[in-house]
C-alpha cells in the first residue's frame, strides 16, 4: 500500500456535497486522496472501481488504489486517483445544473411527483434538454444498477454530475465516481459492525428516486433496459478484497464478503462470470 504524508497541504472538505459529514481530501498535482471518515469509504471505493473494472460497463468510472494518509500525527487509511477532469473542464452536480435553470431545486421538483418512474423520466428529459446529452437514461440505468448491487446509500442529485468543457460550451458525461458510502461502509454512524447484516439490509435507504433500491432499479431499467453484467464470481471477490484490505479488520473483510456473496446471489441476472 503507498503511503503518502501531506503535512504541508490544507485539506478540502465536502460539506454540502454528501449527506454523511466532512470527510478530508487534498488535491496535489492533478491526483486525489480521500481520507476514511466514517468507516472503510477507502476500500469500498477501491473494490468497487476494481470490480467495476471486471464488467460490460460501457462508461467511463473512477479507478481507486488504497493509500496511508499521514497527517498531522495521523496515520489515515483512504483512496487514491487521478483527476479526471482536463483543463478548462468543470464538474457541474445535477442539482447546481438545474437550478441555474430553473431556479428551483432538482431533488424538490422530483419529490413532487408520485411515481419513481416520472422522477427518472423527468430528470433524463431536463438533463438532455438542457445539455443536449443523447442516452442519458441509459447511463443512468448503469448507476443506479451498479448502486443497487453495492448498496451506494448517497447517490443525490449533488454526485450525479456531467462535465462542462467553458472554452467550447459542451456537455459531456462524468465518470462514475463517488462510490465510499457503498457495501455498508458507514460504521461509525449507521451500520456498526456489530450489527446483524440483516439488520443493515432492513435499515438502509436508497436515493435519489426511492428509498428502495430495487424499485429504483427496475423503473430505470424498464424505461432503457439492461445496462451492465458483472463479469466475476465470488471467489474473484475475495482474491481482490485479499489485495487491497490490508490495514482493515477481519471483521469489516468478513462483513464485505458476506454482503457480496448474497448480492451476487439476488442479483443472478447482473452476473455473467
């Protein structure tokens, strides 16, 4: 694992862009460290990207690596990656995108219609009128599968974003990025590892269109098909948790494993190893 000390950098923070508290990242050089703040959000992000990187997933996403954060005395486990913006690029959260509109608040306007499918619907057609993106619904339909399988608890319209290239006024697609509140990473609030994962299971909430993962999903899924496989088996899990879970304890690789495997297992029609 790298260890990096970043003594002499200010961190920024992400307040108003998560709604789990202020967790640390420094940009130095065009590359990214996060620091765990609520639980393992470090090796989530690691495996997912890697197991993301094992599917049909036609999208560009984030690749994590773990990194040691010293600071300040500390010694801080977390991730770390590469900016994916160029220059002259910013990152414009579907809310902020909106808003500037309309100048009403996207996650408000959702809220008001009644059925998951209209919210879905609703967000695609704004978000493709508004920057002339094509099959927006069907990126969409890969996040919300890819947080169903993971269990990413945090997917609000602040980390759903596109690209804005100000020199030639064009939209592009973000990467897939922002995956550390997934497979239960919050201990230290939420899902205390001494909870029962079934216990988890009955208490987390999806978002942004429902609190349930599934009708979420199989809405979005309805409206623009099937958009991803997963092309690794169980014992692939393990190989990569085995990697990349040093610093962590047995008792959060045992709670990964375990949630997995009975992802793995609802989820059969994802998987094609």
């Amino acid at each position: 694992m790298k260890n990096v000390n970043l003594d002499t950098y200010s961190p920024f923070h992400k307040t108003g862009h998560t709604s789990k508290g202020d967790q640390r990242k420094w940009k130095v050089d065009g590359i990214w460290y996060k620091a765990d703040y609520m639980g393992y959000e470090g090796l989530a992000e690691v495996l997912v990207s890697s197991l993301l990187g094992k599917s049909s997933l036609s999208y560009p996403f984030v690749a994590y690596q773990p990194v040691q954060i010293e600071y300040k005395g500390q010694m801080i486990r977390g991730c770390v990656s590469r900016d994916f913006l160029k220059e002259g690029e910013i990152l414009i959260p579907l809310e902020k995108l909106y808003r500037r509109y309309t100048g009403e608040s996207l996650a408000v306007k959702l809220a008001g219609f009644s059925k998951v499918t209209e919210r879905i619907q609703y967000l695609t057609e704004q978000v493709e009128k508004i920057t002339k993106l094509k099959n927006f619904g069907s990126y969409l339909t890969a996040m919300l599968e890819i947080d169903a399988f993971f269990l990413n608890k945090d997917r609000h319209t602040n980390n759903i974003a596109v690209i804005y290239q100000e020199e030639t006024q064009q939209y592009a697609l973000s990467p897939l990025f922002d995956q550390g509140l997934c497979l239960l990473a919050d201990v230290k609030m939420d899902y205390p590892l001494e909870l029962p994962l079934e216990a988890c299971l009955e208490h987390i909430e999806a978002k942004p269109f429902s609190a349930d993962f599934d009708e979420q999903l199989e809405a979005a899924e309805a409206l623009y098909g099937i958009q991803l496989q997963f092309h690794f088996s169980f014992k692939e899990v393990q190989r990569e948790l085995d990697q990349i879970a040093e610093g962590y304890s047995d008792a959060v690789q045992e709670r990964v494993e375990q949630l997995l495997r009975q992802q793995i297992r609802k989820y059969a029609y994802l998987i094609k190893a």
